[in-house]
C-alpha cells in the first residue's frame, strides 16, 4: 500500500486521493503538519510542501500535479474509459488548465486565506505564526469565492463534465477544491444551481466517502457537508 502524507482540508492532498479513490487504490495517510518542518518530512521532502506520496520503493513524490502525472502513467493508461486524463492533447490540455484553476488559483484567490486563517492560526502555536484570525484576510477571501462559484457554475452548467463529456482530474480538482470551502460552510449553493447538481454527482461517488468522513479537531462541518443531497 502506497503512503500520503496529507493534512485533511488541503486541496492539493484531497485530489490525490479522489484520483487514487477513482482507481479503488487505498491509500495509507498520515496527517501531516507541514509547518513543524520535522526533520524526517523534510528528509522527503525539503520544501515541506503537501502532498508527498511514498511510492513503490518508498521513492517520494512531491506535489498533486506531479503526482497526478504519476498515477496516469502508472494507473490511468490501464482504465481505458475510466482514466482520469484522455488521449486528445487539446482536452488534456483543457484538463490540466483547470486543474491549474482550481488547485493554484483558486487556492491562492481563496482557499489558502481561508484555511489559513480558520484552521490552521489557531492550532499553530506563535512560534509557527499562529494566532488570531486576520479578518481581512478572510474577506478579501470571502469576496474572491462568488466569481470563482459563478466559473463553476458556468463550467457545469454547459458541459457534462467540468471539461467535457466525462469525468476527468479537472472534476476532481474542482471538487477537491470546493469540498474545503464546503466544509467551512463558505458556499451558498443556492445561488449556483448548476454546480450545485455537479457537486452532488461529485459527493455521490465512492471516492468522496472519505473526504466526507473528515473531520478537523475544533471544527465541525457545516451541518450539510456529508449529505448526500445537500
């Protein structure tokens, strides 16, 4: 069984194991605290960045994208219609620009502030940079999520899937993505009827059981976050 070192509201980890969960892999986790810097972390990986996967051999595997490449090319090549990329370079190339959407900007637009700031200060301790909540921070992030909610909308409401006709890692990084925020109560999904069908499709599969599972010590869920059917 292939190990990932994860923490349970980074967006990044949560698309690794949707991929993996795709692919009914199981995967052995171990939450991580990337700010303590341990020694053996750092051993794995310098940058003490989330995700690192341990593959076969123990051979580390740093960051979703890569690792997401990894698990095509050693998983998704066999899945014939259930891989999580395709064959036409120009939809793969779709797929991974809104991968980059949702893991990049609209972790640096919203998530990362809002994860920040609400799970992680308060646990940190002063030395780490923890504290109060920066409630600008948090608004400036809250003003971010209705344009990247309406995006989804959008996305969701023209297509079958995020990009295209099947499911695909962008679905998994949107996903990923939006769970955080929904964990956090921060969606008004009434407002975006569209992505809200689309992520009950998304919440309805297998692999998100997990992700639906989680809970951070401190802070509970919205009351809907595991329904199924909001």
């Amino acid at each position: 069984m292939l190990t990932l070192f994860h923490h349970p509201l980074f967006a990044s980890c949560r698309f690794v194991r949707l991929a993996f969960g795709e692919y009914g892999e199981e995967l052995a986790l171990i939450e991580e605290k990337p700010w303590l810097r341990r020694k053996e972390f750092l051993s794995l990986n310098p940058a003490a960045t989330l995700p690192v996967l341990l593959a076969e051999g123990d051979q580390p595997i740093v960051g979703a994208t890569v690792i997401a490449e990894y698990i095509d090319e050693t998983r998704g090549v066999l899945k014939r219609e259930r891989r999580l990329f395709v064959e036409d370079p120009l939809a793969r190339a779709e797929i991974r620009r809104l991968v980059d959407w949702y893991l990049v900007k609209t972790e640096a637009d919203v998530v990362r502030h809002l994860v920040r700031e609400r799970v992680l200060k308060p646990v940190m301790g002063s030395e780490f940079g923890g504290g109060a909540p920066d409630s600008g921070a948090i608004r400036a992030a809250r003003a971010n999520v209705r344009q990247h909610m309406k995006y989804t909308n959008w996305l969701a409401g023209t297509r079958n899937w995020l990009a295209g006709s099947r499911l695909t890692y962008a679905d998994l990084a949107a996903s990923a993505t939006l769970s955080v925020l929904d964990y956090l109560g921060e969606i008004t999904w009434s407002d975006y009827p569209a992505a809200r069908d689309w992520y009950t499709r998304m919440k309805s599969r297998p692999s998100f059981r997990p992700l639906l599972a989680d809970r951070v010590r401190g802070l509970t869920p919205v009351s809907h976050y595991a329904d199924l059917d909001f």
